[in-house]
C-alpha cells in the first residue's frame, strides 16, 4: 500500500467555522419573561461509542483529512416565571438542534487500539429535540429544585442502520433529578438528591449461529434496544463546626451513595448458557450499590 509522509510539524489541514449567537429576551412583567434564541456550534473532536453489550467504550477522534468537525443549529425557547417574591423560579424551554458530519463506526469496527480507525468512520446527520421543565425554591428552611427533561437525539448515516435514523447512544429520553436541603440551623443541614434516566440506547444480538461448536452473536439493527433504566437515591448530613480561635472552621459530611442499593447496569453481555448448551443468555454488569462515606473539612 503507498503512504503518505508528512514533515513533523507540519499543518496538514486547517477547519475553522462561524459561530454566531442570538438571544432576545422580551419581559412581559417583573415575574416572567419569554427567551428566544439561536446558536450555532463546530466541535473538532468526535466521540464513538461502542454501543455494543457488553463493550461500553467511548473513543475520542479528532477532525482530520477525512473527518470534518461537528456543526450543529440549535433553536430554543423558553418562557420563565418567578412566584413568592422570586423565591421560587419555574420554566418550560422546547429546543431543536440539527447536526452535520456526525460520525460512527461501520458494522464490526473494533475501536479500541486501532491504528486505521479514520478509514472505518462514517459520516451522516444528526437531530436532537426536547423538553426542558424546571422549578426552584432559593430560600427558607426547605430549599432545592426539580429538573426533568424528555428529549430524543438520533443519527441518519448511510452504511449503518440501512441509512436509517437510530438513537444514539446516550439517547436519554426522560432525564429526571430531585434535589431538597432541609436547615435544621445555621450549622446543620441535610441533603438528599434523587435521579432518574432512562437507559442507554445499546446493540443486542439478534441471533445467533453455530460455527465449530461455539455460538457466535449476529447484529442487525443499530442501538435498537435499551439498557435498563437508573435511578439511585444519596444522602448527606453536613454539620458545620464552630469557628476556631486560630480562625479555621471545620465541619463534617456523613453521605450515603445509593441508599437504596440498586445495582444500576454498567452493560450487559451475553454468553452461552451452562444449564442449555447452545442457548444465549444475558449477564448484567453493575459497579457499585451502596456507599457510606465520612469526611472531615477544614477551611483556613
């Protein structure tokens, strides 16, 4: 095969793209308001997942020759509103992204210690759209926000999928958080935060075949299943320590991680079952379930 030999330093190719921004905020009284706006975007790395079970891999590629960097259009518009004296602030946002020259790996492609990986990527377009709704209470003895936000992200690239659009594979259709601070007093506080998401998007074999004896998964569709969904529940006592004379303060955390010990699948593989020979069968992957920890502050 011919090469091609650069001299070291040499600049080989050179991206540049416009990123204009539009925002106009139109105040319809002092408690709400409506956002318009407008932002286009080039990022020159490229992240491939290997939504595969069983290989949860990210790859960050940067634009090349052969790669053109990420450009996305996104249109958003909000409506805010602020109630008890500002002391609770609500909005509703709806948004629209479109992208060019998202990437991904053609069908097989081991992406990790790759040497030619440029020339097995695929180039396509991309969308993204949601919902964004969020509330918040600043002050008083109970404090905290609610955040959820429903949104689909998918990609169209000819060569993967059948030229189809697929989820990729962070495609969080419903991304829920819970977090609420009680002050008991000026030194003691209790915290807790709950999420929710919904599962990665991941390729899981759509049969399988037989060759010497060994069964050997095959894929079709692209990221067409899920991964189930995680949700976990931390705590956190802080208690604030008095001002020391040699003026420090020191204070302490006692958190919990996972309070409710869910084993949250990392990724899920697939292997020959030991009762049925010949049979798959799935194996979730989890990394951590409940996790108390104490840690001691000081502040000069």
């Amino acid at each position: 095969t011919d090469s091609t030999w650069y001299d070291k330093w040499e600049n080989i190719k050179t991206h540049w793209n416009l990123e204009p921004r539009f925002s106009l905020n139109y105040r319809i009284t002092e408690r709400n308001s409506l956002k318009a706006s407008y932002n286009r975007m080039a990022q020159y790395l490229h992240m491939l997942s290997n939504s595969t079970s069983g290989q949860a891999t990210d790859v960050w590629v940067p634009s090349s020759t052969l790669i053109e960097p990420l450009v996305v259009n996104q249109f958003a518009l909000g409506y805010f509103h602020n109630f008890d004296d500002n002391n609770i602030e609500t909005s509703i946002e709806i948004y629209y992204k479109d992208m060019k020259n998202v990437t991904d790996f053609e069908d097989g492609t081991n992406i990790m210690f790759n040497d030619k990986i440029e020339s097995q990527i695929l180039t396509g377009i991309g969308r993204s759209y949601g919902l964004e709704l969020y509330i918040r209470k600043k002050f008083g003895k109970l404090s905290g926000w609610i955040s959820y936000t429903l949104a689909h992200t998918e990609h169209r690239i000819e060569g993967i999928n059948k030229g189809k659009w697929y989820p990729v594979k962070y495609d969080r259709v419903h991304d829920l958080s819970i977090v609420a601070n009680y002050k008991f007093s000026d030194r003691v506080t209790l915290s807790g935060t709950w999420v929710f998401y919904t599962g990665n998007a991941v390729t899981f074999p759509s049969g399988q075949y037989v060759i010497d004896g060994q069964v050997v998964p095959y894929y079709t569709e692209r990221n067409g299943y899920r991964m189930p969904d995680y949700h976990r529940m931390d705590l956190n006592f802080h208690l604030e320590g008095k001002e020391h004379k040699w003026n420090y303060t020191s204070s302490w955390d006692f958190s919990i991680y996972n309070v409710y010990n869910r084993y949250n699948a990392y990724s899920i593989y697939f292997r020959e079952s030991e009762t049925t020979p010949g049979d798959m069968e799935a194996v979730q992957l989890a990394l951590f379930g409940i996790v108390p920890s104490i840690t001691f502050n000081i502040n000069f």
